[in-house]
C-alpha cells in the first residue's frame, strides 16, 4: 500500500510524519503521473486557491476526479475539504467531488482558530472524543444524502464520510491521535492494486 | 480560548498551513488579488514595498488601517501585516484588526532599539526576522510562531538571505554535536534561553517553522532558498518592482513547489521579463543594511 499525499503547498509534512510514525509507505505527488502511482491520497491543509492554481498548471485536476471517481481512498483535511466540496462560499472553482457546502473562513480570521473536543460518533451509536485543531476552519454548511456524519463540534458537522472520502475541517495530523489516519490506511489497503 | 499551549499550538498551526508558498508582500487590494491569483500563501500588506523605503528613505510605519481593511476585504487568503521592532501598541492594533500574522519587522524603522514586543501575550501570530540560531531563539523565546531569516530586504541580491539560512543551519548543526554539558555555555555564547537551546540540540531544527526573505528576485533565488533548508519564502519588491507582476509571481510561487526539478525551473523561468535592478548589498553600508536592525 502506498499512501500518496498531494505536496504543492501546505502542511503535508507534517500528515508524512504521522504515515511514517505508522509505519505506512508514502510518496509526495506534485504531478500527474505520481498520483497513477498511489493506492490512497491526502489532500493536506494549507491555502486552497494556492493549491487549485497548481494543480491546474499541472493537470491533476482533471486526473484527480478521474481516480477518486474510480475508488481511490482520500483523506481530506481542512484546505482538501475545500478542493473537494461541491459548492463554496464565496465561490471558488472546485473539484465537486463531496457533496457538501462549504463556507471558507466562516469561524473568522486567525484570532478565532482554537483547540476544541470533536464529538465523534460511530455506526453503532456510541461516542467518543478526539481533539481537533482548527485552523481558519472551514464550515460544513449542508451535507447531501450520502455523506455520513461522524464527527461534529457544536452542531457543526467536521467529519464526514462520502464512499472512499474522509473529510475533517479541521487538523488531525497536528495531534498525537492517529485514528483517522489509520482509517485511511485501512481503506487503502483495501483499495490496493 | 483554551490555555497557553494550545494558543501557542494553533499560532504554529497556521505556520504549518503556509508551508511551501510564497507569502507576497502587497500594498494595494489591486496587488493582492494579483497575488492570490498568482497562487500566493498569503499576503503582506505595508505601505511601501522595501525597495521603495530604502529610496525615498523617512520614517516607517505600520500600513494606515484603510489599507489592510481593504486588503482583508478582497482576498481569502491570509493576511499579514508589518510592525515596527518593539512597537506593542502597532501590534494591539492590528489584533484588534484581526491580521492573521504580525510580522515585527527590520524593514520598518525599529520604535525601541533594545526590546521586541513579548509575543507570548497575543492571540495573533507573530514572526520575527533572525540572523542566526541565537536571534531565532531570543524571538521565538518571546512568543514568535514563525521565524524567517532577515536576507537584505529591498537589494533584490539574495547573498544575505543565504547568509542568514546557512548560519541558522549550521548554528542547529553545531547545537546537535554537543553533549548536555556543554549547551549552558553555548546558550550563554549564542546568548539564547537555555531551555530552547536544548530543545533545538535535541531535535535537530527549530521548534517552530523557518521562512526564507529578503532578496528574492527569481525562481532560482526561490529554489535556492528551499535548497538550504527554508520551507517556505516571502517575497518583498521582487514582484511588483518587476516588469510583470502576475508572471512572476506565478513563476515563484511554482518554483517553491517544484524547486526540487531543475527542468521545471527552466521551463518556469524561460520567457520572464525582467526582474527587479536590484542593489548588491556589499556595497551597502552597515547604515543602508536593514538587517543590522534588532538583535
């Protein structure tokens, strides 16, 4: 299993920290021809129209939509969010993968980014906590039927889950706590060619 | 808010966020859209760009407040702002204005020659310009969530930004080779708190991310600065002091992705127009050389 992790711009150091603290094989993928290369993907946080502009340029937009569209296991966090939602606001062009809205920056500028407990929710109904680092967050303003709903500060969803994507508004590569990650890396073992 | 650590946490987080871009220094909302559709991580809003100041020479200052609030308005990236070296009340402000990083800078004319803001007492990230490993840690000691070497701000000569990249390199080098007796004594030499020296010995980098400024002109200077370690680079005149603006701005930005590929920095480079003149900054005296400014 090899874990791609989009590195144009952004944090993506630190989500290669944590694949390499699990043991989990990882290349950075700047170009199209490195994404054919990966059996899971994480878009990292950081600037979206920053990484829209370069993805463009390279032509992995269009690439990209192809291989998640065929299956390919993605985690998303915070700017990824917003590369995949189906509608932003103020608008921005996207990869309209996720069927969510997303509003940018709707908890305010930097002063208002915090540490905050994640209620996570399972299949089963039992809850669990995990603490969420939340950046210039994005907000989850509407989920189409078939995202799935795990992890919701306030009343806000924050993660979510649409077939092989897993979303997070917010920054689980910045914790000690690599359960999301690992939930990736299940699925991209199973994904694997 | 939740306690102290967890502030200092979501300050480096937002560091993290802006790694591998290019944060460019603006002056009108004009220039900053032009940056966000270049591709920039953020934008630096100021009054004049370095080149300038260094010309027509006066007192400078924070940018007016229309200024900034105009450039918040019209871009969705983040935006930061310059104070002078030590000036508490510039930084209360542009809090209160919600920047989303204060930059206390050598650029702007220093309002206490012997003391920087403490950091530690604000919401708003800070980063702060450093020589070497022992002005890193005296900054980050007081509260700074970014570092960036100083470079020569405004000369368009990259040969001091080089300086400063290589002297914290070798200054983080040099701590990891020496054993727990001796970093009281190192830490007394580099004149740095003891506490973050040894942090530095221990994990072989700094404890908060390292930005590249101060002379940048071309996507060369840009993969340079990412070769020696920088991870990511601001950009002062060397964008709008140059022929076109929005060209180079794209160049640079791509060449903090792909500074790793020679052939990409050719293509990126081939058919730019020109850069900004630029002055050497050897032939700057110790007066002309913003970056003697703060210790």
């Amino acid at each position: 299993m090899l874990c791609g992790v989009l590195a144009l711009q952004g944090d993506w150091a630190a989500h290669a920290a944590v694949l390499r603290s699990l043991e989990v094989e990882f290349a950075y993928v700047r170009t199209a021809r490195e994404l054919d290369e990966v059996d899971a993907l994480i878009l990292p946080g950081g600037e979206s129209t920053a990484m829209l502009r370069l993805m463009e340029e390279e032509g992995l937009a269009a690439r990209l939509a192809d291989r998640v569209r065929g299956g390919l296991p993605v985690l998303a966090t915070c700017a990824g969010v917003i590369l995949l939602a189906g509608n932003i606001h103020p608008p921005q062009p996207s990869l309209g993968l996720l069927d969510i809205d997303v509003e940018r920056n709707a908890y305010g500028r930097q002063v208002h980014s915090r540490v905050a407990a994640v209620e996570l929710v399972d299949e089963l109904g039992a809850t669990d906590e995990i603490e969420g680092v939340f950046i210039r967050a994005p907000k989850i303003t509407r989920t189409g039927a078939d995202v799935i709903v795990f992890g919701r500060l306030d009343a806000d969803p924050v993660l979510i889950r649409q077939g092989g994507i897993i979303a997070a508004t917010f920054h689980p590569e910045l914790t000690d706590d690599h359960r999301i990650h690992r939930l990736l890396v299940g699925e991209g073992a199973g994904h694997g060619r | 808010m939740g306690n102290g650590e967890d502030r200092f946490r979501v300050k480096v987080g937002l560091a993290e966020m802006l790694k591998g871009g290019v944060i460019l220094d603006v002056t009108t909302a004009e220039q900053a859209k032009i940056a966000e559709d270049a591709g920039a991580a953020a934008v630096m809003a100021l009054e004049r760009v370095p080149a300038d100041i260094r010309v027509q020479g006066g007192v400078a200052r924070m940018a007016a407040i229309e200024k900034i609030v105009e450039i918040q308005e019209c871009v969705s990236i983040p935006v930061m702002a310059k104070i002078r070296i030590g000036h508490i009340v510039e930084a209360q402000m542009l809090q209160a204005l919600e920047v989303d990083f204060i930059d206390e800078s050598e650029v702007l004319t220093p309002a206490d020659e012997e003391n920087h803001v403490y950091k530690h007492d604000f919401t708003v990230p800070f980063v702060c310009g450093c020589r070497n490993i022992g002005e890193a840690l005296r900054r980050i000691g007081e509260g700074a969530a970014m570092i960036r070497t100083k470079g020569e701000a405004g000369s368009g000569d990259i040969v001091e930004a080089v300086r400063h990249l290589r002297a914290v390199n070798r200054g983080i080098k040099t701590l990891t080779i020496l054993d727990d007796h001796e970093l009281m004594a190192e830490a007394k030499q580099l004149e740095a708190p003891f506490d973050l020296v040894r942090w530095v010995a221990q994990n072989d980098r700094l404890p908060v991310p390292n930005f590249a400024a101060g002379g940048i002109a071309t996507p060369a200077d840009a993969g340079l600065c990412m070769t020696l370690g920088a991870e990511a680079v601001f950009v002062g005149s060397g964008v709008f002091k140059s022929e076109d603006p929005p060209q180079r701005a794209r160049a640079i930005v791509e060449a903090v992705t792909h500074w790793q590929d020679p052939a990409r920095l050719v293509e990126i480079s081939r058919g730019l127009r020109e850069p900004m003149s630029g002055l050497e900054a050897s032939k700057l005296t110790s007066e002309e050389m913003l970056s003697r400014r703060g210790w």
